[in-house]
C-alpha cells in the first residue's frame, strides 16, 4: 500500500492564506481585464450608470429638491438601477413601460381609492380588495399574449406593482394625490435622465449590433459551407475530425435568442445612421431563421444521399461507376446551393456586412 501523504500542519495552512488571496485577486484582475477588452464599451456603460445616478441623487443632496419632493425621490434612484440598460433600445423600452404603467396605474389607483371612499368606511375595503384582484387577474393574464409578453411585459408588471402599492397605501394614506405626484414625477425624471444619458452620451445602439451581428453569422455559415464543400471533394477515405469546422456555425444556432432580442430593443430605437424609422428589423430574424436550422439540413441531408449512392456505385457493375463517382461531390455541393438559393428568393431585402455602403 501506498504511504499516505502528511497532512499540512496549522502553520503551513496559515502561511498559504497569503498566497492563495493573492492567486484569486490575481484571477479576478485578469478576468475583469478580459471582460472589458472584449467590449470597451461596457466599461462606459458603468460611467453612464454612475452618471445617473449622481444625478438623480441630487433629490436627497439638495434642501430645495428634497422639500418638493421628500422621500419619494428615491423612487428616481430605483428607476435609474432597474431601467438603465447596455443599448438605448432597451433602456428606451422599460423608461417607456415603465413611465406608461406609472401613470395608468397611478390614476387607477387614485380612481379607485374615490370610488372606494363612497362606498363608506365598511365597503371601501371590500372594493379596493376586489379591483385589485381583477385588475392582476385581467393584467397577469395579458403577459401570456405574445405580443404583449415581447414589447410589454416589464410595463404590465410595473403596472400591477404600482396599482397595488396606491390602492392600497391610499387606505391608510390621506394625502393620496400628493403621494401618486410625487412618486410619478421622480419616476418620470428618473426615466427622462437615464433616455437621456443613453442616447446622447456614447449610445449603444441595438440595431447596429444586430445588424453586424447578422453579418457576421452569414460570414460563418458562408465558411460553414466552404468547409463542407471541402469535406465532400477529399478523398472519400478521409475519416479527420470535422468537429472545429462547425464551432462557428454552433455559434449561429446559440445566437437565436440575442437576435431575438436586439431585435426587440431596434424596434424602439429613434432612426439613427442608416436604420430609419420602420426599419425592417424583423426581417434580419426571417433571414436568420432560413439560414440557421435549414443550411446544416440540407448539407446533411445532401452528404446522406451521396453516401448512399455511392455505397450502391460501389456494389455495382456499371462501366461508368468510376466516372459518375467523380462527379457526384460536385452534385451534391449543387444540391445544397439550389435549396439555399430558393429559400434566399423569399428573403427580398439585403443586409450589408459591416463597413460597406
């Protein structure tokens, strides 16, 4: 049997302590290095997310904002944190819902309170308990239609949130028109700031990255293509591990969910560059829905076939076995083309790779 390894005493733990701290800092250094050379302008998005909220921060620094609008302003500071994306398109989308669902909910909730305090001091508990159970029924139940779930499910859940919070905090509070003000008025300034410093200070537009992002994936399955190409005119003895060829086009399929939402965002985006208004950008999806799933079906489908046929050339006894042989990778490469070629003929549009005019 082997002898067993000592144990470290106390002492050589406690002296590893230093060490290990300064491998892990070490670590963490080179990895935050990595994240912000991947993109830079994640590193200025953080500024901007500071720069709103210094901003709005002034409601508490300063004696005349805080007597307008007293603790509601730290309403503005929790809109900055939860609205404030990476691309304008997003940060657009939920100041939008969440300033709409504000001002909805908020006058509900007031409309409510009134209605309830007719009722008298016994109903008005019951009717502020019943519209709020159907107003969430009504509005839970709306997150579930797509269109409302794509662009607006953060707007129907602020909505509920804040439809809930007046009603109710309206039975105990007597100044109900003050508070739904105040809380209104920070939200919306809130909003505006971070819309704001999004768009005129160093903007991250969606659909400029959701176009070079298209670009790009056509790029990779264009060289997708060119390696299976490759792959079907070498020997047919070569059995080499293909399994880097198709890194690139894996990329494209795992990247369906971040067009989907780019595209989402570029939906609220102002025109700017060459995108203006209604600018298709659902097409870039149609584009990439034909490319993605159908291009690595065809080629496959294509390579089973030719297997086949060549497998029964093979075991055949035809004078010209050798010569169809020769000319079927070039068949099969035919066969793929045309499939793409007659589903690119849907697609009436074209979308430029990055840099071109």
């Amino acid at each position: 049997m082997a002898a067993a390894l000592p144990k470290p005493s106390t002492m050589e733990i406690i002296r590893s302590i230093p060490r290990k701290l300064r491998s892990s800092a070490a670590g963490a250094i080179k990895k935050t290095r990595k994240v912000g050379q991947e993109d830079p302008r994640r590193i200025l998005h953080s500024m901007k997310v500071g720069l709103a909220l210094t901003l709005v921060s002034l409601f508490y620094y300063f004696r005349p904002l805080y007597d307008g609008f007293g603790q509601a302003g730290m309403w503005a500071i929790l809109t900055v944190v939860v609205v404030f994306e990476f691309t304008v398109g997003g940060t657009l989308s939920k100041s939008i819902n969440r300033g709409c669902a504000t001002l909805v909910a908020g006058a509900l909730g007031v409309g409510a309170e009134y209605l309830a305090s007719v009722c008298g001091e016994k109903g008005e508990p019951v009717i502020l308990g019943l519209m709020v159970f159907f107003l969430a029924t009504v509005s839970t139940f709306t997150r579930f239609i797509p269109n409302v779930k794509k662009r607006y499910d953060y707007g129907v859940l602020i909505f509920i949130l804040t439809f809930s919070l007046v009603a109710v905090s309206g039975f105990r509070v007597t100044q109900i028109l003050q508070l739904a003000h105040q809380r209104l008025s920070t939200i919306l300034l809130g909003g505006a700031t971070c819309i704001l410093i999004s768009i005129f200070i160093y903007p991250v537009w969606a659909g400029q990255d959701l176009h070079n992002l298209i670009a790009g994936n056509i790029e990779k399955v264009a060289a997708f293509l060119d390696g299976f190409a490759d792959e079907i005119l070498s020997s047919s003895n070569s059995n080499h591990d293909d399994k880097s060829r198709f890194q690139g086009y894996k990329s494209v399929l795992n990247s369906k969910a971040t067009e989907e939402n780019l595209a989402i965002f570029a939906w609220w985006e102002p025109a700017h560059g060459h995108f203006k208004f209604h600018h298709p950008w659902q097409q870039y999806l149609k584009k990439m829905t034909f490319l993605s799933p159908s291009t690595a079906t065809h080629a496959r489908n294509a390579q089973t076939a030719a297997d086949k046929l060549k497998s029964v050339l093979e075991n055949s006894s035809l004078s010209t076995k050798a010569h169809l042989q020769d000319v079927m990778p070039l068949i099969v490469i035919a066969s793929v083309l045309i499939d793409i070629i007659k589903g690119g003929k849907t697609l009436n549009f074209p979308v430029r790779l990055p840099g071109q005019r």
